[in-house]
C-alpha cells in the first residue's frame, strides 16, 4: 500500500499542482479545499502526512492543526503548513501552532518530493 497524504488547500490551481506532484512520486494523495471537508475525510482515512494551507476560507491552517493536535489518534500526523505569506514570524506561528514543518508558496516543483520525503523520514 502506498503512503497516503492529504493536501489542504482552497486554491484549486495550487491544490492540484501539490497533488499532482505527490501522486507522480507514488503517493496516494486525498484532497481538501477546506477544513470542514478535510476534518470529514480524517474521519475516515488516516494519512500519515499532512499539507495544510494556512490560509483557508472558514477555519484557517492554523486553527484546524491544533483542533487536529489535539484530537486522539490524530494527534500523531505530521502536518506541514503551506504558505504564500512571505511575512517573516510566519513560520513561527505556524510551528507555535502545532505543525511540524513549513513549506514556503509558490512550492518548487524541483525540491518539492526531497522536502515531502525529508518529513515523512523525521515522522
Ligand atoms: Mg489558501
């Protein structure tokens, strides 16, 4: 069985390019655009990495981490935060948050897989 990531992200273009990159590394890869559909799909998949665009619609990245954070059998997934904001304390907040890595937009098509397997190695 191949290793399952979720992606979070509200922009359809950046949602399907991460996607796309992970699935052509054999990564099995489920989709949210939102914190309320990812919060359903974790109800019923596990995944054992976690890409969560900070910046989303409703609940933000960084609220639904420590909601994940600090939910039973959840608690354990490494996520790592997606974001465009190039404001430095950005990362900060985010590993204040609960996650365990930071990965700056626009992603690198090229380090991208290196960094994906770079955590899920640490995980
Ligand atoms: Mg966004």
């Amino acid at each position: 069985m191949s290793t399952c990531i979720l992606v979070v992200d509200d922009n359809p273009i950046n949602l399907k390019l991460a996607s796309e990159l992970l699935e052509m590394e054999g990564y099995e890869v489920l989709r949210a655009s939102d914190a309320e559909e990812a919060q359903s799909i974790l109800g019923e998949a596990r995944p054992e990495l976690i890409l969560m665009d900070i910046a989303l619609p409703g609940m933000d990245g960084l609220a639904l981490t420590r909601k994940l954070k600090s939910t039973p059998g959840l608690a354990h997934v490494p996520i790592i935060a997606l974001s465009a904001f190039a404001m430095k304390g950005d990362e900060e907040k985010a590993l204040a948050s609960g996650c365990d890595g930071y990965i700056t937009k626009p992603i690198n098509t090229r380090t991208f897989p290196t960094q994906i397997k770079g955590h899920l190695r640490r995980a």
